[in-house]
C-alpha cells in the first residue's frame, strides 16, 4: 500500500483540475465536476499510474475505496477519503 503522503497527493491530484475538476458555475451558485460515474475510475487510475503506483497497490486502493462507497472518481473524493487514509502507512 501507498504512503500516507502519497494518498494525500492522490486525493490532492483527484480533487484538482486533472482529476475531477470542481469548479463554481452560475457564479457560485451550482458546482459541476468532471466524472462518468463509471466503477472503472479512469481518472483515479490515470493519477495512480502517472505516480507510478504499482498495479497491485492499484488494485488494493479500488478495493478499499469501494467498501468506503467510493465507486467512480468522484465518491472516492465524497464517501471513501477517510477509508483510503487509514489503509496508507
């Protein structure tokens, strides 16, 4: 498993423009994000491999960030950041 640094980063990155990209619309009124709401996480696996996380740790991360309701990119942010910290060493 990941450092608990290198989730923070993961998180920061999923949480930025080249991840899920929340951004204000309407001037403030509405926020919109980027996410397909698929369970392959293309975003999130994008950033993981970019930080060259092995395969395995990968897998590991998907795993625990759907037990933690995180399902596509954007519920990792919403329901499974809390989960992901604790696993990290």
């Amino acid at each position: 498993m990941i450092t608990k640094k290198q989730m923070r980063r993961f998180l920061k990155k999923l949480d930025s423009p080249e991840g899920c990209n929340f951004r204000e619309i309407d001037s403030g009124a509405d926020i919109t994000w980027t996410c397909n709401s698929h369970i392959s996480r293309p975003l999130s696996h994008a950033i993981l491999h970019a930080m060259n996380v092995s395969g395995e740790d990968i897998k590991e991360i998907m795993d625990v960030a759907a037990t933690g309701g995180g399902y596509c990119d954007c519920e990792i942010l919403f329901n499974a950041q809390d989960a992901l910290m604790k696993v990290a060493r």
